[in-house]
C-alpha cells in the first residue's frame, strides 16, 4: 500500500468524527450547565441535548466520567489562559509564573462553579495524583492508586496545568541558584526529604522542592477563600490579600529583591483582564 493510502487509512472514521463531535457537545452541555444550574447530571445533559439516557451511556460510562472529562477540558483552557497572560513576559520566568498567578486567581473568581469542580470536588481530587516530578519537570503522570480508571485524562490535564507553574519554577532557580533555607526550612525527617527526592527524579533539591509546595498552597489557599466567600467582599475587590500573598510566594522563591517590579506585573495582568 501505498503512502499516500496509509495516511489516508490513519484518518479518523466517519463514524469515529461523529462519536468525538457528539462526545465533546456532551462535555460543553454538562460544562454550560454547571456555570448556569450548579450541578451536573446525566438526566439534564440528555435533555438538553435531546438524547435518551441509554444513548447518553454510549459515550460516558457514568456521572464521574462526565465530571472528570469536564474537569480535564477545565484544565486544558485554564492552561492556556496561564499561557496567554505569561507570553509578554518570556526569559522572565519569575514575572511569568506572576502573571500566571494573578491570571489564575482572576479566572478562579469570575468561574466560581468550574473552580469549585476542578480544584475542590472528592471525585476530581481523587484522579489528581501528588506528583511532584510531574509538576516540576513534566513527565506520563499514571492516576493514583484506588483512582478510578476513567481518571487518567484528567490526571494528564492536572499535571500539564501543574507544570506551567513547576517549570517555571525550576527555571527561577536555575537563572538565580536555590533560595536559602527560610523561617521555615524543608522538612528535617530523613523519610519525607527521601520521598519527595525520590517522587522528582531530577537534580532539584528537596529544599527546592519544599518551597515549590509552600508557594503553591498560599497561591491555592488563598484563591480558594476568596472564592467561596470566606474572605471580606471589600478585601477581595481590593486584591490586598491576593497581592501579599504574591510578595510571600516571592519570598519563598528567593525573589525578596524583585518584590516591587513583579507587584508592577500584578497590576498589569490585573488592568489587562479587566480592560474591555
């Protein structure tokens, strides 16, 4: 056979085309109305889309699959919305994972329903393997033990969307060195320093390591209370919080000497997103 006929036999199916089309107007129904009725379910999905709930079944197996595969597309558009708001500041890695942040937060306010199901649903967190090498240096991420099988698309999205901030990170360290020990220095049980070595496989050093997941949960932490209300309305329109929570991150990161420039960077990406 020719090579012409071999690439033309690697094409997709009419009947293939169809089933993914119909699959992803699945994933875009159940996303549209979790934003609009706060919930997911298989019965509402069907309706809206004129289908039966057998028919439903030939695409997602179950009400988890349908919520993991909205989570991994919530990943993948995340992701490049990071991306996007990084681009203007490339070679200045500090600056982009800023950028990042501030976009990450902003989306996370004016998404609240895909936030709360991405970043804080039971059957989401349970598809999103701790993988550090992952998040630091990319890699096949495998879903954790006890996941459910259907989880590995959305374990693949989390740590695509984790790395934008590891790698980053990595390349922080490698233009300016690792950050010296702070307050709180890594953890000093030999099995936890061995586990986390262990769980990156490249040369980053557990200290390194540590302030990578100090600074994510202040990020993560942070969004979260302002998200589900737990924080003032006044001090989230202010953005005081998120910002001094960006000078901690600094902080850990080694980054104490940039703190007035990469405030100069929240601002930007801040008046950016809000510029019609």
């Amino acid at each position: 056979m020719t090579m012409q006929g071999d690439k033309a036999d690697a094409r997709p199916s009419r009947r293939d085309q169809q089933r993914r089309a119909t699959l992803a107007e699945i994933v875009r129904t159940a996303r549209m109305l979790l934003v609009e009725t706060h919930e997911i379910s298989l019965r509402a999905v069907a309706q809206t889309m004129g289908m039966t709930a057998p028919a439903l079944y030939r695409y997602v197996s179950s009400l988890e699959d349908l919520t993991l595969r909205v989570a991994a597309q919530v990943y993948d558009d995340l992701l490049a919305i990071l991306e996007e708001a990084a681009a203007p500041y490339a070679g200045d890695p500090a600056a982009q994972v800023v950028a990042g942040s501030t976009a990450f937060r902003t989306w996370s306010l004016q998404h609240p329903r895909e936030f709360g199901l991405t970043f804080a649903n039971p059957i989401t967190s349970a598809a999103k393997a701790v993988d550090l090498g992952a998040d630091l240096v990319g890699g096949d991420v495998a879903p954790p033990p006890g996941s459910l099988p259907i989880g590995a698309e959305c374990t693949a999205a989390a740590h695509r969307f984790g790395n934008f901030f590891g790698r980053l990170v990595v390349a922080i360290w490698t233009q300016r060195g690792y950050p010296e020990p702070g307050p709180v220095p890594a953890p000093a049980d030999d099995e936890l320093s061995t586990s986390l070595s262990s769980k990156i496989g490249a040369d980053v050093p557990t200290e390194a390591s540590w302030a990578f997941v100090r600074a994510w949960s202040r990020l993560y932490g942070t969004t979260a209370l302002e998200v589900f209300g737990h924080i003032d309305a006044e001090i989230v329109d202010s953005g005081a919080l998120f910002r001094d929570t960006m000078s901690d991150c600094g902080e850990i990161l080694g980054l104490s000497d940039r703190r007035a420039d990469l405030q100069k960077v929240v601002t930007e990406v801040l008046e950016a997103e809000t510029t019609p």
